[in-house]
C-alpha cells in the first residue's frame, strides 16, 4: 500500500538533491579534512566553505557556527554549559512547552535554578510577563523555542531575543521546527540557537549551533580542535553538505490546504478542538483533540486506511505519557489523550489533505462501532 506520510514534524524523507550531495562527499571528500596532506586540506575547504554559506544565510559571522550531530546534542550542551557558566543564585526561565531535549537538560543541568515560563492557553510565553521578570535583574538567561513540535505554535521569539539584549543576558531558541520552514532572518540576534538537518530534508544525525559572539569556553566535546575547539570529533563532511543541499530547497510553504482541512474537520468530526488556533503556527501543523477514542487507536485505524500520523512528539512515542506540551497550555489529561499532531511537507498536496479528512471520518466510525462492539461485549459478559 501507499503510505501517505503526514508526520514530517517527527522526520522527513532525505531529499533527492542531499543524498546526491551526501554520496558525492562521501566519495569524493571522504578524507580526514585534520589529515596533513593537500587532498585532506581540499576537503577542509570544501567543509569550511558550507559553514561559510550556511553563516551567510543565518547572517552571522562563519567563527559562531558549529556543527553538530543534531539538536539534541546542541540543547543538552546549552544547559550544561550554563550550568557551569551562569552565577549559582541566578534563575533561568524555561519555556515549559520545549522539546524534552530541553526540559530534561534544564532539570538536570540547572534543577531549581529553572523557573518554568508562564504560557497563555493559546501555547504562547507571555512576553509581558517574561520582560518583567528580566528586567527584575534576577533571571541570567532565557530558553524559548522558534516553534512548537506538537502544535507548530510560532512563539514570540524575535521580541524575546529583544528583551534579552536589552537586559544583556544570553537567550537560547531551539530553532529546529522553525529552520527549513520559515524564513532564517533574525535567527542572528539570539545568542544560541539549535536546530537540526533531518526536519527539512536533510540527513538525520546533522545539525548545527549558533554561539554567539563571546561563546569563550562553550565546550560540546573534548578531545581534539575541531569547530574552534568547541567540538572534539573527525567532521561528518557529506552530512553537512547534504544538510546544506536540503537546505536550499526548503521554503516556506502556503498553508491553505492545511486551513481547508481544519475548517472541515471541526464540522465533519463534531467536538474536535484545533489546539493553538488562536496563535500564528507553522504552515504544515495541526493538533487536533478528537471528541471520542485515544490517540492510538486513531492512529492505528489511519495506519490501516494508509496514511502516518503522529501523537504529541516522536521522541515520547512508546511511552503512555500524555503530551507535557499539552498539558501545561492548560489542556484536561483526558482530552490530551485524545489529541493527534499531522504535519505535512513540501511535497503534500491539497489532495493528500483531502484524503486525510476522508480517511478521518471513515476511521471515525470504525472506531465508534468498535467501541460499541465492545460496550455490548461488556454487557453480554456482565
Ligand atoms: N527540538 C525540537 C523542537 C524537535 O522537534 C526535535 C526533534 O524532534 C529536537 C529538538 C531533537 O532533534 P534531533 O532529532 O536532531 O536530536
């Protein structure tokens, strides 16, 4: 059967023109660009040549990009690196709806001297309240996402990065939804910014980190001089040609299709709830709380009809926890349980999102005549 993919939030397919670029590297600069000889350094400027471009479309200086292994890596090392660089008695306010990547490293890196940023039902940091507590002097740095994973939210991030240059103070933005989808612009004003090849097309195990100008001793991994010392590690020249060659397709995209769905959906499947709709989100995202059936039973029945979908975030697929984004936008544990995360791609059509409603409704009574199938199976047995 032909899968319909609309989980591309969670991964998406290498593009033709990366993994030529990928081979290519791998066949032809797959020399050590550390080695002494000439053809080693012709790979070493091969390297520094797709930093050099990657800078110039972020806008920033070559010396504050590091390449790393993807943006888990480069979250985790934000928060151990403040730990061990911002004073003992100074608070650092965390988004609570980020990546685990995020929420974890800050727990364990910085534990209490997290404080967790107040966000409105709509999924949004309330900046108001976030310049108020920067301003009180007490706060030493700032994490707040580009764009939410689950709900594509788009946070406030540019009058973030603002608020924290004002106050001179680091702030740190997990850019990894945000990268291939909306326009780079910006991204240069935050001190750190993290993000990942394999959400746009790109290779997974790729991505980068934006230091910011003074990064001093920002350390990742010891053990050799690599990436300005920042990042000991013989470099993966074919992932970051691949990640730039992906790169340069990405674009952001109309959101119309997604925007027939939504309105559909809500009168085809009475009671489902578009989490966020309030809040500007990314083009290809929708969160949707269904009125009836958990999430993996939805997504088992559109597994069966041909078509990928994803609850909450890939990385807490598996466990039976409900979505932590969800829960603190205030959203009841019960209907979080019922909540589904579709994200297209470049490549998704209209008629892709077309089918996906179909398929919806169809799963919709499926779903209810199986759940009354085994309510008169209960009572039979009773
Ligand atoms: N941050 C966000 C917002 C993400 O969506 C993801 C991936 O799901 C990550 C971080 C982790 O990225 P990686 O897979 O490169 O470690």
């Amino acid at each position: 059967m032909n899968l319909c993919y609309f989980d591309h939030n969670a991964t998406t397919p290498l593009t033709s023109e990366a993994s030529v670029a990928w081979l290519e590297a791998t066949e032809q600069s797959w020399l050590n660009p550390s080695s002494p000889y000439r053809n080693a350094a012709a790979v070493r400027v091969r390297y520094e040549a797709a930093r050099e471009s990657l800078a110039a479309q972020l806008e920033i200086a070559p010396g504050r990009l590091v390449f790393t292994s993807g943006a888990t890596e480069a979250n985790n090392d934000v928060f151990r690196n403040w730990a061990r660089q911002l004073s003992a008695n100074t608070l650092v306010g965390v988004n609570p709806t980020e990546h685990p990547s995020v929420i974890e490293a800050a727990e364990v890196f910085l534990g209490r001297r997290v404080e967790w940023l107040k966000i409105k039902n709509d999924g949004r940091v309330d900046v108001e309240l976030l310049g108020e507590r920067v301003r009180s002097g007490q706060m030493a740095a700032v994490s707040v996402m580009a764009a939410n994973n689950e709900t594509g939210v788009l946070q406030p991030w540019q009058e973030i990065a603002d608020i924290c240059a004002e106050a001179n103070i680091p702030y740190h933005c997990d850019a990894s939804q945000w990268v291939g989808k909306m326009p780079l612009n910006g991204l240069s004003q935050c001190s750190y910014v993290t993000a990942c090849a394999h959400k746009f097309g790109g290779p997974k195990g790729v991505g980068f980190i934006i230091l910011p100008n003074e990064a001093g001793d920002f350390s990742i991994l010891l053990g050799g001089t690599q990436e300005q010392s920042h990042r000991a590690g013989t470099e993966d020249v074919a992932g970051v040609l691949a990640m730039l060659a992906a790169l340069e397709l990405s674009k952001t995209q109309e959101s119309s299709a997604r925007d027939d769905f939504i309105k559909r959906i809500v009168v085809e499947i009475p009671g489902s709830i578009i989490v966020g709709h309030e809040a500007p989100r990314l083009w290809n995202t929708v969160s949707l709380i269904l009125p009836r059936h958990r999430s993996m039973r939805w997504i088992r029945a559109l597994e069966k009809l041909g078509f990928l979908i994803s609850v909450g975030s890939a990385c807490s697929t598996g466990k039976a926890s409900v979505s932590a984004t969800l829960l603190a936008m205030g959203i009841d544990p019960v209907a979080a349980g019922r909540a589904l995360r579709i994200s297209s791609g470049v490549n998704t059509k209209a008629e892709d999102w077309q089918a996906l409603l179909r398929a919806m409704v169809v799963a919709n009574s499926l779903l209810d005549s199986e759940a009354s199938a085994e309510k008169s199976s209960v009572i039979s047995l009773d």
